[in-house]
C-alpha cells in the first residue's frame, strides 16, 4: 500500500510538471487529466473519498470537458518544440519549495497511524463522538458533523459542484444547437 501512495504521488509531480511544461495545448489537457485522477486515487488511498470523488468529478471529469470544448474552438498553435523552455530561476523557486516540503514529511504521521493527533482521543472528539446524536438527533457521528456541524461547508462544497455540471450541461447544450 505504501509503493502505491509513492507511486502516485510520483506520478502526480511527474504529470504537474508535464501539464506545465507541454507546448501542445491538447496534449497538456490530457495530462491534466490525468494528473486530476492520479490526485483523486491519491485522496482516496489517504482515506478522503469524498474529496477523491469531488476531484474526480471536477478535475479529472468536468474540467476536462470544458477545456476540450475550449480547444475545440479555438486553433491550436504550430509549433515545433514539445515542450516550452525553462526559466531557471521559476524552476530554482519550485526546487526550493520542494526541498522545504520535503523536509516536512518525516515529521508527518503514517496514514492510519493510532498515535497520531488526529486520532488521539481529545476534548473535541470525545465531544462529538458522545454529544452529536444529543444534540443533533442523527446516529452517524460523520453525518452529524457533515450535516449539522459544517451544514455550511457541506453546501458550498454542494453548491460548487452543481453549478460545475449546469455549466457543462449550458456549454453542451450550446455545442449541441449551434
């Protein structure tokens, strides 16, 4: 499980740098697909599917689509390098923050660790854990957050990705009638 946490996220930085450094605006847009989805596997197999899914759906999904349908109207330019020159000093910025990133990481917990913060039995997760049925009347302590909790979040995140699949179905129907 953890080559292929390593793997995608090698992946992943491989892809980002691809979709940034490709000349050819369909090939770019098909590595950022690809990118999306290595970053929704990624999500899930750190146990976030609910942001998985959502990157999925707008990254890899509907993003995707739009630009295709973007690309699709407009001319792709002629070229004959594949790939745009590098600024050194952009690339030396990026080496720089990913030392500094890198360095971070063994002060990070293993996923699932049961002596990490997070997991540790605190004040506020004890709270929610016995009080949210109380004071919510609904059984499921994660529903309870979601729903009660963070009802504000939860809509926006909603709200976000409605309006992302009305846009698709506008632009389609746009595509499909002119």
């Amino acid at each position: 499980m953890e080559y292929v946490a390593y793997a995608l996220v090698i992946f992943v930085i491989l892809t980002g740098i691809a979709t940034a450094l490709l000349r050819d605006v369909l090939a770019a847009i098909i590595v950022f697909a690809a990118y999306s989805l290595g970053m929704a596997l990624l999500y899930t197999l750190l146990l976030a599917p609910d942001v998985g899914l959502t990157e999925a759906v707008i990254g890899a999904g509907v993003t995707t689509i739009l630009l295709l349908l973007t690309i699709v109207k407009t001319v792709r330019p002629g070229g004959e390098r594949t790939f745009e020159r590098l600024d050194p000093r952009a690339a030396l910025a990026c080496g720089a923050l990913a030392v500094v990133f890198g360095l971070t990481l063994p002060d990070l917990p293993a996923v699932g660790d049961p002596n990490s913060p997070i997991l540790s039995y605190d004040a506020v997760t004890g709270h929610y854990l016995t009080q949210s049925y109380a004071e919510t009347g609904v059984e499921n302590t994660v529903t309870a957050v979601l729903a009660a909790y963070r009802g504000f979040d939860t809509f926006g995140e909603a709200t976000v990705v409605f309006a992302a699949g009305v846009a698709v179905l506008v632009v389609l129907r746009r595509e499909v009638f002119t």
